[in-house]
C-alpha cells in the first residue's frame, strides 16, 4: 500500500487502513494551530508521530 499514491483527504477519511512497522494503525491526524491546517500520522499503537504515514511503515 506504501506505493499507491493516496491524498491526505483519503487517508484521513480511512478509506484505506495502512499499518505502521510497529503494528498498530496510521491514523491522520489535523491540527488548526498558528493560523495554518497540519495534517501528520500517528501510530495508534504506540503515538509515534510522523508528517507521512510513509515515515511510520
């Protein structure tokens, strides 16, 4: 799944379930802070963040 091209829309929809290396779930995230949107990856497992899911897998 790490080579399909995926939006971040339809990652943070779940319309795909990627699993990171550690074994739980890459869920995205979206956060409204200094006037920006930031979208990031978090393992639900262990809370390791990352700014692509590609990071955590």
């Amino acid at each position: 799944m790490a080579g399909q091209n995926i939006s971040k829309n339809a990652r943070r929809e779940g319309s795909k379930e990627l699993l990171s290396k550690w074994g739980g779930k890459i869920m995205m995230k979206s956060v409204f802070e200094k006037g920006k949107m930031r979208h990031f990856a978090v393992c639900d497992k262990t809370g390791n963040e990352a700014r692509k899911p590609r990071d955590l897998m």
